[in-house]
C-alpha cells in the first residue's frame, strides 16, 4: 500500500477527554475517529489489524468445530420478552420503534436470537453437540462510554454459543473453549488471566473471565503468587473466620453521638479502630428491604447479595425516604438492634464483639453490642474481599492487579432453552431441554489492550500477530529518480513476502520518522543518503538501534531479525 493512497490522518493533539493511553494513541495515529460519544469510525490501519484478530479467532474457533453464521443486529421484542430479558437487561438495551410502531433493539448478545436460528432444526440429541459463532457489531448504551473502545456503545465481538445433550458435553465445549481462548490471546501477544468470575445479565451457573492485565483496566483482579487461583474482585470469596474474639461480653448501652454520619466520625468520637465499628445499610432485593451488617472497613458487594439471595436483579441501597418512614432515623443512624426488617449480618461481624451500631434514632449509637442482642436472620459473606487477607483456597494472602476483560465463558444450563422452548429427543424418546454455552471475545476491546501493552513514549509498537503491516519502506526524496527507484523495487520485491507499507509522500524527514513511530510498523526500511552505496537503514520498532544492510543482504537480513 502506498502511503499517499492510504487515509491515515495522524495528529499532534488529541482531546483532553482522552483519557487512555489506547484511546489517545489510536486518535494520534489515525485509527479511529469519534462520530458520538462510545460511537467510532474505524479508519483503515484499523480495520487491518481488526481483521488480523479477526483471522486469529476464526482459526481458533474452527479448529474446535464452530459454524460461523452472521445473525440480525434487529431483533424483535417479542423474542425477548419470551426469555424475561426485556426488561430484566435494564437500560443498557438499545431499544427502537419501526415506522409500524413495533419494538425492536440492537442485539448486545444473541442468546435469545441463536435460540430461534435453532429451535426449529434441532430435533433429536443426534444432532449435538453443536456450537454456532459469529464476528458482529453489537451495542450497549453505556452510562459513561470512556476510554475509547474499552468501553463504548457499539463495538466489535466474536459471540458463539454451543448447544448439548448433557452436561458431560457442555463441560467439554466449555474446556475446548477455554483452551481455544487461552491460545487466541496468547497469539494476540497479551499478558492475560482467567479469573471466576460472575454471570451478570447473561446469566448461568459457571462462569470465567479474561483478563489483559493493565494498569487502565476497570476490573481488579484477585490473585494467589502460591496457587492458580484468580478471581474477578466481584467474585472472590471471603473466608469465614473461625476465630473468635475471647473478650468478654459487655452491657449494652445507648450513647449520645451528635453528628455523627460515618464510621470514621464514630470511630474517633470513640477513640476505636474503624475496624472496632460496624456499618448497617438497607438494602432492596426484588423490592423487599433487608438490612445488612458489615465491619465499618469493609465494603458491600451487591453482586454477592444477588448470588445470596438468587435475586433476579442486583440489589440496590434502598432510598432514604423508604428508611426514614420504617425506621424515623437517617441511614448514619441505622442498625440491627431491634430492626424492623430482616437483619443479616457478615462473616466478620459474627466474631466481634462489644460493637457499636446504630440506634435507629438520630445521633445515638449503642455500644457493647453483641449478638445475642441481635435477631439475626442469616450470616453471609456479602463484602469486597481486601488485599493481603487469605485466599480462598488457603494458599496465602490475596494480591491486586488491574485487568480489561477480553473475553468470558459461560455455562448456561438451560435457562435460555426452559424459556424458548428448546427441546430435543433424547436417546429414550423424551423430550428435553438443551443445555447450552456461551462464549465472547471483545474483538475492539482486545485491540485497545494490545495497544495498551505495545507502546513507548513515540507511539504503538505492534505484535507481529496484528500488525497492519509487516514492513515500512520510507522514501526520503520523493522527487529524484535516485531515491524512487530503488524504494520502488524493494516496495515490489518486498511485497511477496511481507504485508509493506510504502511512505511516498512528499513530507519533511521528521514527519515520516514521527508517524513511523506513531504508526507502529515492526521493521522500517529508510531509502536515505546511503543508497548511492547500495545500502539502506533498517531499524525495528521495538529497538533504538539501527543497521545499516546493503540491498542485496535486505530480505535475509530481515528473515533473520523479524521475529
């Protein structure tokens, strides 16, 4: 490709909205360009290492028996409404009337779709497994669209679902998939862990998440260096001590504390540990409130609620007009001791003892509170575990690092199936329900993550796997036959070989250096002043070295190198 025909429209400045590294680099170089807020133009380079990831997960996921198939990004809200997602997806969903005044939305997964492709072919369990893919656009409307295409409202995914008679089965695609996965982003050149993870609004039992560990990532990943456990920080449990404080139980007794709102304010009236007090919060489940006990350090996690009470939707803190008619006090006044919801209270609050907690009437506490002055209805773990305490496989302490998820798989039972009616004959003759996986990739968001690993100071830095192209020859004097010539024949000579890049502009030095840099071309070949020896300048982009190798030398010379 000869770069005076090519629309790269690199800039200097890009907008301080650019938060990321990625999203700025991709900006720079002219690989992108912002239609609406989490909404982007692809320009070419783009779509040339998007295909090369592209081709990358294609290989993996044929190699395990997947069909590609294109579904419709338009499906029908009566599809659905079948599987209870309508309103259940909540106000991510994209949702949009056609000129008949019927609803429809733009597909932010295809459960619901792959179902109905299916539903009326699969008849018998002799036709399973099978696992259906596709590489498509799909669509979120995002509360915060940020960091370019790590997080936007249209975006690239491979999304494949896998249909089966047993669990047996399921378990195996889930295994094949997993394995696909770990190949795709190794080849992908990311520094990546599979953590547990949760389902969200796909929903299913088992779940695991990929992660490109970055230091822009919005996930936190929990870790042991002593095992493989790893966890998404939503998910990671926390142990039940077993230990129990041994001091001795104390009378209860209420206490004037005038303004006070926070644990950090009662802990220093007090003159206590933040991790001596406790926090009280009400909570909403499937719209009855419950009342939820913490260590004051400590804090709550929904997504662990919703798993503890099998909610339907994540539970939310309840709105401060709900408390102050059942209980008359502010939610910095709260506690369990004679609550008037149901009381539940966390692991760790079980083994304190003489805590202070709320009186349910502003600006008193009770202090020495101990759980037989409690109605309890239940002990959980309902918090974000911490950095430094145990693993929950005993392994040793608990680590953080920062990751963007790149992909996750799902086990999903029958929960699509029992809802769509899809049903097979079994080996007896009954009818039954399919068990069914589903598994993505980010395609866009994986591009952001390579960019966030492969750069420096000067621009990107492209893995051999994804790179637009392999090779670029930069002409310094594109006005004399000297230096157009030989630039030509290598252009021709190079091309059967590698994917080159020929910069023929008529451009001062340092602008094609810069953009070079910016662009991220792993070998640059630069026709300079030496050709009137029969030698070039060639330089590799991950190096500040440069070499210079006579013509005749160049393509064993990078056979040898490029690597």
């Amino acid at each position: 490709m000869r770069q005076s025909k090519m629309f790269i429209p690199t800039q200097r400045e890009v907008p301080a909205s650019a938060e990321s590294l990625s999203h700025q680099l991709m900006l720079k170089s002219g690989m992108i360009k912002q239609l609406a807020r989490g909404v982007y133009t692809y320009l070419p380079i783009t779509k040339l290492v998007l295909q090369n990831i592209e081709n990358i997960v294609r290989e993996e996921m044929n190699r395990i028996d997947g069909n590609e198939v294109q579904m419709p990004v338009l499906a029908p809200r009566e599809l659905w409404e079948e599987s209870g997602r309508w309103e259940k997806y909540g106000k991510e969903l994209m949702r949009l009337k056609d000129r008949h005044d019927r609803d429809f939305l733009l597909g932010p997964t295809h459960e619901e779709v792959v179902v109905d492709l299916v539903r009326d072919e699969l008849r018998s369990y002799k036709r399973l497994p099978l696992t259906i893919y596709q590489i498509q656009t799909k669509f979120r409307d995002e509360l915060r669209p940020r960091f370019g295409l790590l997080r936007g409202r249209e975006f690239i995914m491979k999304d494949a679902y896998s249909f089966h008679i047993d669990q047996e089965s399921l378990s195996k695609t889930y295994q094949d998939m997993y394995n696909a996965y770990e190949k795709i982003f190794t080849r992908f050149g990311l520094d990546f862990r599979a953590v547990e993870a949760d389902s969200g609004a796909i929903g299913g039992s088992h779940t695991h998440e990929f992660m490109a560990l970055s230091e822009i990532g919005e996930d936190t990943i929990v870790f042991s260096e002593n095992s493989d456990y790893a966890a998404n920080i939503e998910k990671a449990a926390c142990l039940r001590p077993e230990e129990k404080s041994d001091d001795a139980e104390k009378d209860i007794e209420k206490v004037d504390t005038p303004n006070v709102k926070s644990c950090s304010e009662l802990a220093d009236l007090l003159g206590i540990d933040l991790k001596e007090t406790t926090k009280t919060m009400v909570v909403n489940v499937d719209g009855e409130l419950k009342m939820i006990v913490l260590r004051g350090d400590h804090e709550l996690n929904t997504i662990k609620l919703k798993t503890f009470f099998n909610s339907n939707t994540e539970p939310e803190l309840a709105d401060e007009s709900d408390i102050l008619e059942i209980f008359n006090a502010q939610p910095g006044s709260l506690g369990p001791v004679n609550s008037k919801i149901p009381v539940y209270i966390d692991y760790q609050v079980e083994v304190m003892k003489n805590f202070p907690v709320g009186a349910n009437e502003d600006n008193y506490h009770f202090i020495n509170v101990n759980l037989k002055d409690v109605e309890v209805e239940d002990v959980g773990d309902f918090r974000f575990i911490t950095e430094g305490e145990m693993a929950p496989d005993g392994s040793g302490p608990v680590k953080f690092r920062e990751g963007i998820e790149v992909g996750q798989v799902f086990e999903l039972g029958t929960e699509y199936s029992e809802a769509l009616n899809l049903t097979v004959l079994n080996e007896r003759g009954q009818s039954v329900p399919v068990l069914m996986g589903c598994y993505g990739i980010g395609i866009s968001r994986a591009l952001s993550a390579i960019i966030e690993k492969y750069h420096d100071e000067n621009g990107i830095m492209w893995p051999k796997s994804v790179t637009p192209f392999d090779v670029h020859i930069v002409m310094m004097n594109v006005k004399k036959e000297e230096f157009v010539n030989p630039a030509e024949e290598l252009y021709d000579s190079l091309s059967k070989q590698y994917k080159v890049l020929l910069d023929d502009r008529d451009e001062r030095a340092g602008v094609k250096f810069n953009d070079s840099d910016l662009i991220g071309i792993p070998v640059r070949v630069v026709v300079g002043r030496g050709i009137k020896d029969g030698v070039v300048e060639v330089k590799f982009r991950n190096s500040e070295k440069t070499h210079d190798v006579k013509l005749e030398d160049l393509e064993s010379f990078i056979n040898e190198h490029y690597n």
